[in-house]
C-alpha cells in the first residue's frame, strides 16, 4: 500500500504533456494496404487450442512518418482457446502515434457479426502497468470484450499504427517475426518505402529470402508464406542463435549516425546550474579527495544512494534524458536522468566520462544486427580514469567497495554516445579470478560418530552477490531473514538442526558473510564388505546438468551457452575423532576441464580434519556443438563420483 501510495504521488509529480491521440480512430486501413481475403484453415489434427489463419504485417516508411498494418484471423478449435480471446486490445503512445481500429468481427459459417456495429467505444485507458515496478511509459490502451465468441468461430481483428518519433527524426525502423503456434495458413510481411530511400533490410535464419521489387514509384519488400510454421530456437543456445525468423528494416546509415544523434540530448542534460544545490555535493567530494578514481565512484555513490530508480517514459522520455538538476531536485530518475545526472557531477569533478547505450538481455549479437534506436533499451556512463574503461550504472545500488571492484557488466556490446560519432564497442568479460561464492560447512565429529555432531556452516559471498544479500538485510527485518535461512537448511539439510543465525558485512573486502551454527546427525553407515564405517559427504560439484540434444531446425550446430562468469567453491570439513587415526577419505582428485568450466578437487585428511573442496569455475561463455556430447558425459561421471569418509569398526 505505502509503496504503490510512493509511486502514484511521484507519477503526479511529472508533468504529463497534453496528448494528440488520447483515444483511437475507426475507418477502413490506410490505402497503400493490400487487404487479403480469410484463407481457409490448415488441418485441425495436432493444431493448438487457437489456430492462427491470417498473421499479416504491413508496413510503409517514409521520411514524414511510418504506418504499421496489422490483421490477425484466428480461429478457436477448442474450449481452453476461449480464454485467449476474450479481450481484444491495443496500446499506442499518445504522444507521438495514431492507432485507427479498422475491423473487429466474429465468422460463423456464413455469417458475420461486426463487434464494432453496436457503438465504436472501446474501454480507453492510460494504464501504467508497471507502476509497482517504479515505471512510467504513459501508454494508453484500447480494449473491447469479445462477447459471444463459441467453439469454431474465427475472430478477425485489425488495426494500424502511424506516427513519427521526434527523436529518430526522419529515419524508420520495423520488426517482424515469425511468433505464432502451429501452423498459420498464411504469413505475410510486406513493406513499402520511397524508391531510392536509404532503407536496408537483414533477415535471420529461419525467415527465408524476402522477395524485393517496385510499384508506382515505391520499393516492396514482401515475404508471403503459406502453411507457415514459425522456427524453434535451438535449445541452449546463446541470444543470438535464438533469433529466429525475423526482419529487420532500417534506414539509419550507421551506429555512428544513432551516436551523433542521441549526443546533444545528453550534452545539453549533463549541466548543473550556478544556483544548483548540487553544488555543494560536489564540491565536498572534490575538496575530500584530488584522486580521480576515489572521485568517480564517489559521485556513482552519489547518484546511487541519494537519487532512487523510476522510469519515465512519457513524451520524449523514452529517449530524452532529464536535466541533471531536475533528476537531483526530484531525487528520482530512470537511467537516462541518472546517467546525465553522473555525467554531470564527474564532468565538474574533471573526470573524463560519456554516455552509453546498452541492451539488457538483448547485447548477444549486437554487432550482427541493423542500427537502430531500437536496439537498446539502456544507458550507462563509460569513464576512462587513468587510461581504464569504468563502466558506472547510477540505477544501481550499494556499490560500497571502489571502483575497482566493479566488473564490466554483461551486455556484450556498447554504443559510446558522442557529437563526432562512435561505433559498437565489444564490452569484454573476463572470467572471475576469486570466487563469488565460497561455501564451506565444518563438522565436529571428534567426539565420536553416535554422537549429534557440531556444525559451523559459512557462505561468503562477493561482487554482485554480496550486493544482493547486503540489498536483502537492508529491507528484511531480521526475524524474516533468519526464517527464510532456517527453512531454506530443512528443505536442503533436513539433518542439520540451525541453532544460531549471523551475518557480517566486508565493505573493505567487497564480501558478505552468512554463519550459521548447529548440530548435526551424521550418517554413518557399516560396509561390511570393507569392514569400515562410511559417511558419503554431499559435495556440490556439478553447476551445470549437461547439454541437451537439439531437434533438427535452424542453427541446430550451434554453439550451447555456459553460465559466465561463474566461480564457486565449496568445502567440507570433519574434525575426525581420535585426531584422525585409523580413518582413510576417497573422493575425486586434480584438474579437469569440461564444458567450459574448469574444475579442481581435493580431497584428503590432515591434521585429524577430513576436507574435500571443489572449484567450480567458467573460462568461456559458450562451447561448440561439438563438444556438447562428450561434456555431458563426463559431467554425468562427474555426478557420480563418490566422496567419502571411512572409519575403522
């Protein structure tokens, strides 16, 4: 409630802009739109409850604006489809597009009913859906319940979008995929623009070869596709093997051009004004320190801690940064205002920094693709300090450690925003040279192995994960917290009973500790054939359960992801009574790499102390196909080997 109550009043506080389409028209589809009759149904035998007839896409770019068609006609084969199309809706920015209802109808048999003919008053809404995720795109939405719609009916429904983006000026962008179940009877994608435009077009695998002409003075890009079925990405592949039948259309010259483009915006955000309160912060950090390393993450520490995330998508917002001065009065900003807001701060702290823009979860293939603003749907700072590339994220938080402890973040690819222009640039991710999780459980069996053991359990984490966890305690109360630790070791450890719950945070060392201490049963169990007692300890030695095998399709060979970075280690400990005498360990020795990861284990007794460890770390971020086989195998084996402990009768 009090968080939702936040959010509400900071949407309040944004002056929202006057809208130039709040509702949506109704009229027939835009002339250049080719309107294509209902295809009759593919075969119903093995099809989904809905079964797509008609997936058409066109589109026209010009110069003064883009118009995007769109016609689904699905039909319902049986009664769990019903609820999929129970509602028809639209979305639009009001800012800047016209969406226009063309036609909303239901086939049965020979007969039509127009869902349209009784009133054209869709339900209209601004519904900000993300509030309680702080973000505010200003969206509106248009929605009509389909009312009567049985068994066997088909819904046919179309719509367009026009518009132009004030930031993209007169450059266009389209998007087209193969996204559908089953089999649709007919796919088509047809784009227009004017002959001689610099408009260029890249298909991926799986979207087959579009076919290219003219008419009346316009290109045609179509790709027509009956009994179309859309490509399965291979399984485990990496983002960029995944992106099947799909099209892409651009008329952006280069990354270059999307660089110079989005430079002003921030050049002109990234000031602070003479009679900003800012001022003083910044002042305070340059007369603390001369270093322009402590500097630099001074003012991130800034920006994190005292300016919190919300998103503000509306008008401009998607792309326009807001002024440094704005973000510091509201104390609130989205990554734009963050970003000018720390270029800002380190420009007056003489630090040399700039924009970034970022994809997150879309960085893998980057390089392959068209240049477009589209492309990304993030920004950070790049700061060169002493010769080195920082990467500075003012959306995150509790960064407490230096600025050498923060990594390069996963994004793959970056586009530096500057007056002169840029090019991609590959953001390399190294593997992790200390482990992020350290996990070492010791048990005190020195009394004797028919007695509860002592145990002292210990998770240290660092980087990132530390982060999470000091987030976590930061918000919890800690009677929750201890809670979620204890039935977290019933569900995992059901033999060890937690006595006592603590945790300490490692600023200076970047780390997080969590220890927990109790007692434990041990089972110990006789081997007759070997006349010893053994107790097989549970070592986590297998971060990753294989690769699968792929259907055939498209990018069937290539290469299967690795979980990167990864580095884990895991220790168990046991005091052994009577200093050790008479017990023997067996458990997996030495080096080995196997799917991309390396993995080193001990194991031995010393000093009266059985120990077994295991380094679970990734060196690469993916593996051939080739190789995927083999490395599932010795994983299985891996999986298998034995750890265990024997004591004398």
């Amino acid at each position: 409630m009090l968080r939702f109550a936040s959010v509400a009043v900071a949407a309040v506080l944004i002056a929202a802009p006057a809208l130039a389409a709040p509702k949506p028209q109704y009229g027939p589809p835009p002339k250049w739109v080719q309107v294509a009759e209902v295809p009759p149904a593919p075969p119903a035998e093995g099809a989904p409850a809905v079964q797509t007839l008609l997936d058409d896409n066109q589109s026209r770019l010009t110069p003064e604006g883009d118009g995007y068609y769109n016609r689904r006609v699905r039909k319902v084969l049986k009664t769990e489809g019903l609820p999929a199309l129970t509602t028809f809706g639209v979305t639009w920015d009001p800012d800047d597009e016209q969406v226009t209802i063309h036609s909303l109808r239901i086939i049965r048999g020979d007969k039509t009913i127009d869902l349209l003919a009784k009133g054209r008053n869709m339900l209209v809404l601004r519904r900000e859906q993300d509030l309680e995720r702080a973000m505010l795109d200003g969206r509106m939405s248009a929605s009509q319940q389909i009312e009567g719609l049985q068994v066997g009916d088909i819904l046919d429904a179309s719509w367009s979008h026009s518009g132009r983006d004030p930031v993209a000026g007169n450059r266009s962008y389209d998007l087209e995929a193969l996204a559908f179940p089953g089999v649709a009877s007919r796919y088509r994608v047809r784009l227009t623009w004017p002959k001689g435009a610099p408009v260029r077009f890249r298909a991926t695998e799986g979207f087959g070869e579009p076919n290219l002409g003219e008419e009346g003075g316009w290109t045609v890009l179509e790709r027509d596709i009956t009994n179309a079925q859309a490509p399965k990405p291979p399984i485990g592949a990496p983002p960029r093997f995944r992106r099947l039948g799909s099209l892409e259309t651009s008329s952006f010259e280069s990354w270059n051009e999307v660089s110079r483009m989005m430079a002003p915006l921030y050049a002109s955000a990234s000031v602070i004004g003479a009679d900003s309160d800012l001022r003083a912060e910044v002042d305070a950090i340059a007369a603390r320190t001369r270093d322009p390393k402590a500097r630099a993450f001074a003012a991130l520490r800034l920006v994190e801690d005292k300016t919190r995330y919300f998103f503000i998508g509306i008008g401009d917002g998607g792309y326009v940064p807001a002024p440094a001065d704005e973000t510091w009065r509201r104390k609130f900003g989205d990554c734009k205002g963050k970003t000018a807001l720390l270029l800002a701060i380190l420009k007056a702290l003489e630090v040399e920094a700039e924009p970034a823009l970022v994809s997150l979860g879309g960085g893998d293939g980057m390089d392959e693709r068209l240049p477009s603003l589209a492309a990304f749907n993030h920004v950070l700072v790049r700061a060169t300090v002493e010769g080195k590339v920082y990467w500075l994220d003012g959306t995150r938080t509790g960064d407490r450690s230096g600025l050498d402890a923060l990594r390069p973040p996963p994004h793959r690819w970056a586009l530096p925003v500057r007056a002169a222009g840029a090019d991609l640039e590959r953001i390399d991710l190294p593997p992790l040279d200390a482990p992020q999780i350290e996990a070492k459980i010791r048990f005190d069996a020195s009394k004797g192995l028919d007695v509860r053991a002592g145990v002292m359990m210990n998770t240290r984490l660092t980087g990132d994960a530390a982060n999470a966890m000091r987030q976590m305690v930061a918000i919890t109360p800690r009677t929750d917290l201890e809670r979620t630790f204890r039935q977290q070791m019933s569900g995992n450890m059901s033999w060890i009973e937690v006595e006592k719950i603590d945790w300490r945070d490692d600023v200076e060392n970047d780390a997080f500790e969590i220890r927990l201490s109790g007692v434990a049963d041990l089972d110990w169990r006789t081997n007759p054939d070997l006349g010893v007692r053994e107790y097989r300890v549970s070592v986590s030695n297998n971060q990753t359960q294989g690769f699968p095998r792929r259907e055939p399709g498209p990018n069937r060979d290539a290469p299967y992801a690795v979980p990167f970075p990864v580095f884990v280690r895991t220790t168990t400990e046991m005091v052994l009574p009577q200093g050790g005498k008479g017990f023997t360990v067996r458990g997996p020795a030495g080096r080995e790499m196997v799917g991309g990861m390396e993995l080193v284990r001990a194991s031995g007794i010393d000093g009266g102390v059985a120990r077994f460890t295991i380094d679970v770390r990734s060196l690469q971020s993916e593996i051939p196909a080739a190789e995927a086989e083999a490395a599932t195998r010795t994983l299985r084996r891996v999986a298998s080997e034995d750890s265990l402990i024997r004591a004398p009768l």
